[in-house]
C-alpha cells in the first residue's frame, strides 16, 4: 500500500511542477493549456499525499494539505478564467484549514514536541504560500515549493519513503526551473 502510495502521490505532483516549468517555458494558448495540466495533476495526487501523511501521524500536514485544495481549485479555476474571475470564499477555506491543522498537531503531541512537526510546518508554510502566490499568478510562489519540496524530502527521508524523497529532490530542479524562466519571461 505504502509504495502504491508513494507512486501515486509521487508521480502526480512531480508531474505538477514539471508542467509549471513547461507553462513557463511556453506562450499564450500553450501556456494556458500547461498551467491548466499543472493544476489538474495537483489534485490527483492530493489524496495519496494526505493518506501518507495520517498513516504517518503528521497532523499538520495532512490538515493543511487537504486545506491546500481550495487554493488548487483557485489556481485551476483562474488558468481556466483568467486572473481575478476566482470565487473569494475559496481564500477563507484555504485559511480556516491552517487553523485545523495545527490544531490537531499540538493537541496530538501536546505542542511542538518533534522535528518532523518542524518539518511539517516547512512542508506547509512552503505549500500554502506557494500554492496561493501562483494561483495568484505570482513567481514568488516558486521559491516557496522550494521551501515545501526541501523540508519534505527530509521528511520523508526521515520515514522510510524513498521514492517520495527522489520525487521531492527532482521537484525542487523543475521548481527552480520554472522560477528562473518566469523571471527570463518577464525581464524584457
């Protein structure tokens, strides 16, 4: 179960930023057609990862990560709409799942009392900035999947997934990709 998982989660969301980096490589129509892929894949794998991260107890995580979705369907809705056409109560939804998440890990571990909690809060603080600056079409979302991938690879490192750790390290490359082409784009 755990390598279906990590397979799954895996293949989706390093399918995600690989298709970032092609968005951002790509122009008008094409673009689009990337950025909406990109934002689709994401959703995939959502549920692999939040399996992964309750089987692991990683309270933070699997909250967040699951309130991360409004901020996916946000991203999806404007690639498919355009900039500014997204429903607003997404952003409050997005929001109140910080709040569940953290929640729940400090009543669990009767405060911050791991290093993965640390490392969750990496993972989410990444995840969530990131997910909701590039659903804002802004490219600094970029540098905070760098934050999320790295923290998470240690993560999983640290739990036994080697899999989700080479899909982490590969995620970072394609992140720092798209990052450094989006600033090309828009430098001239």
């Amino acid at each position: 179960m755990a390598l279906l998982l990590q397979l799954w989660g895996g293949i989706f969301f390093l399918l995600n930023k690989i298709f970032f980096s092609r968005a951002e490589r790509s122009e008008g129509a094409r673009a689009r057609r990337w950025r909406i892929a990109s934002w689709s894949v994401y959703l995939i794998g959502l549920p692999a990862w939040v399996i992964i991260f309750i089987m692991e107890r990683n309270w933070i995580a699997a909250a967040l990560e699951s309130s991360g979705a409004p901020a996916m369907v946000m991203g999806l809705l404007v690639a498919v709409r355009g900039t500014g056409r997204q429903p607003k109560w997404l952003d409050h939804l997005a929001l109140v799942g910080i709040v569940v998440g953290l929640s729940a890990s400090l009543y669990d571990f009767g405060g911050i009392t791991t290093v993965n909690q640390l490392l969750e809060i990496g993972i989410v603080t990444g995840y969530l900035i990131g997910t909701y600056m590039l659903a804002k079409e802004r490219p600094s979302g970029y540098l905070w999947f760098l934050l999320m991938n790295g923290s998470n690879a240690v993560l999983m490192y640290t739990q036994d997934y080697p899999w989700l750790v080479v899909q982490q390290i590969a995620s970072l490359a394609f992140v720092l990709d798209a990052y450094v082409q989006n600033k090309r784009n828009n430098k001239g």
